[in-house]
C-alpha cells in the first residue's frame, strides 16, 4: 500500500502534475538525422533477439498477436491503395507474417521475409499460390542487391533498430524507381500511462527513477530521417490502439508475449516489489475506469506512426517550374465555385 500521504487529495493533484511534466522529460528528444548521431546504439540487439525468440517458441504465443495482427492489416490496407502488381516485396521484421498474409497471387508473385528470431521466421506460412523466401537476418544490417524489389513493408519492427537512417538508406537502395516503403512503427506517446506509473512509484519508494519503458520515435523524425535517405512524397498519419487490461501486472505479461519488453542498454534490470505494488496502485487511480465504465479495468495505449514513402521514379507526379502558374491565390474561390 502506498504511503498515507500520497492518497490525501492534494497531494494527489500534485503527483497528477508531476506525473505529466517526467513524461514530457522522459520522452526521447528528437532525433538528430546527423551523421554523430547515426551509429548510436540504444537497444542491444542480441537481448531483443532472445526475447522474440521465447515469445515465438511458447505454445500459446498467438495469445498475445492481437496488437500486431491489428497493425499488421492496418499497413496491409494501405498496401492494397497501391493499384498495381507486384513482382517481388520485401517485409522488413515480419514476425510471423502479420502482413503479408494478407496478400494473394493477384497482387504479388514473390514475398522475402526478414526477420531477426529464426523462431517467429518459422512460424511464417506463404500466402496461396505466392512463392515466399526467408531470411534469418537482423534489419540492421540487411543487404540486399540494388533495385532488387518493388515494394518494403514492415509492421512493429523498426522502433527497435539503433541506425533508423543506414536502415532507411539500404531500404531505398534495394526499391526499384517509384517502388513504395510502407510502414508502422510505435510512437512516443506509447504506453505512457504505465512510464508514468513507474516513474511516480519509483520516485516514492527508491527516490529515483531508472528507465523502465524504451523510448520511441517522433513523427516528426520519421520523416526527417525518410527524407534525408532519398524518399519523397511521405504521407505520414497518427493512429492509436488502447487496449483495455484488469490491472498492470496483465500489460506487463502480455509486453513479455509480444516480446515489446524493453532492451535498452541503461534499462533497469531489476524491479522490487514494493515499487511494482506502488506502479499498479497508481495505474488504477490516475488512468482506471472512468465512473461511466466502472468496470476495474486499465487502459494501454500503443501511438502507431503510419508512413508510405516512395523512391523518384520518372513517371511520378513532378513540380511545375517556379513562375509557371497561371491562375492568381487571389482568383482560387471563383476558381473552385466554377464562376
């Protein structure tokens, strides 16, 4: 239980406002498209492996598939807008096909999986009559031959690569001319009501607060970083997924199934009892069901950046020359009315 003091209306106030200024702290500062900045190393890629590989080995593990089979059709959908045939894509962190299993004969001949656990790579069936090639390689270092495929698709993966601008580079240069990078990734705002959480309880019980939840990308360097690799025409949008769960203990478990455990190399490796008590007593009080649904549970959210970017091709839609319009800005509602 947490100390009498906290719970006294107040103060409770207080924790609410302090709460929301070290979530504004915690939240990763954007990131820099600079060459410093390329080749550091914030998650260790070796205990990422080890968590997808137990998540994919554990008999029940499509139990906890319901936010990337969710995010999986999300980036599908957007695939299906593209009109054309495809002779060979290329998903980038499969998993166990969460996207392209959702494609068919009719709009792909070939599909490359890429995935880093050789166990979520085994559980990836080929869609019918599509012919399906798997690659147990890590995206961070993933070379494939120049103007090799048509399109990249990759659902929940790359938040966890440390050089997000080489990946994007070797993306590009693997696209044929006007070939598409469809994508998803998790956005700062993920989970943030569990960061908040374990900051305030760690702050209460440890008088300290360690890294318990990684940090994510901003829209805003997702599309500095696509640009700077060669991409135009972005299209970058916000979704949400809040899942509802009857208290803290049951997101963790289901964090440790998605394997979307944290691998930060500075995490906290160790969390005591006390503090994960004071975390779910806070979890319940700040963000537990309003009075409308009063029904004990606690809600999760996971911010989803979608983005469709494209490699220059010569039939793309170009910019006319500076000083070549013809109608006046100031002419623009005559123009529209058709008067």
């Amino acid at each position: 239980m947490l100390s009498t003091w906290f719970w006294q209306g107040g103060l409770q106030t207080i924790a609410r406002k302090l709460a929301n200024t070290m979530l504004k702290a915690d939240r990763l500062a954007p990131v820099s498209t600079s060459s410093k900045c390329a080749s550091a190393s914030i998650f260790d890629r070796k205990v990422k492996e080890l968590q997808r590989n137990y998540a994919g080995k554990q008999p029940d593990s499509s139990v906890y598939d319901y936010v990337k089979e969710e995010v999986g059709w999300r980036v599908a959908d957007r695939v299906f807008d593209i009109k054309r045939q495809f002779d060979t894509i290329l998903d980038l962190g499969c998993g166990k096909g969460y996207v392209f299993k959702h494609f068919d004969k009719d709009m792909v001949r070939h599909v490359v999986a890429c995935e880093l656990s050789d166990a979520l790579l085994a559980a990836t069936e080929p869609p019918e009559g599509v012919q399906l090639s798997r690659r147990h390689e890590d995206e961070e270092t993933l070379q494939l031959d120049e103007n090799s495929v048509d399109l990249v698709t990759s659902s929940l993966s790359l938040h966890w690569v440390n050089d997000l601008p080489g990946c994007f580079g070797r993306v590009h240069r693997c696209l044929r001319p006007d070939g598409a990078f469809v994508g998803a990734v998790l956005g700062g705002d993920t989970l943030y009501q569990l960061r908040c959480a374990l900051q305030l309880a760690s702050l209460e019980r440890e008088g300290g607060v360690g890294l318990h939840v990684s940090p994510f990308v901003k829209a805003q360097d997702v599309g500095g970083l696509l640009t700077r690799a060669g991409f135009t025409m972005l299209t970058i949008d916000v979704d949400s997924v809040t899942v509802g769960y009857p208290s803290m203990f049951e997101l963790m478990w289901d964090l440790q199934g998605m394997a979307e455990n944290n691998a930060a190399y500075n995490r906290k490796l160790r969390l005591n009892r006390d503090t994960m008590m004071a975390a779910a007593a806070v979890y319940q009080e700040m963000y537990g069901s309003s009075p409308e649904k009063d029904d004990g549970s606690v809600p999760a959210t996971f911010e989803v950046l979608h983005f469709i970017a494209w490699k220059p091709g010569a039939g793309q839609p170009q910019p006319l020359d500076r000083g070549s319009g013809t109608v006046s800005l100031r002419d623009l509602g005559s123009v529209v009315s058709g008067s």
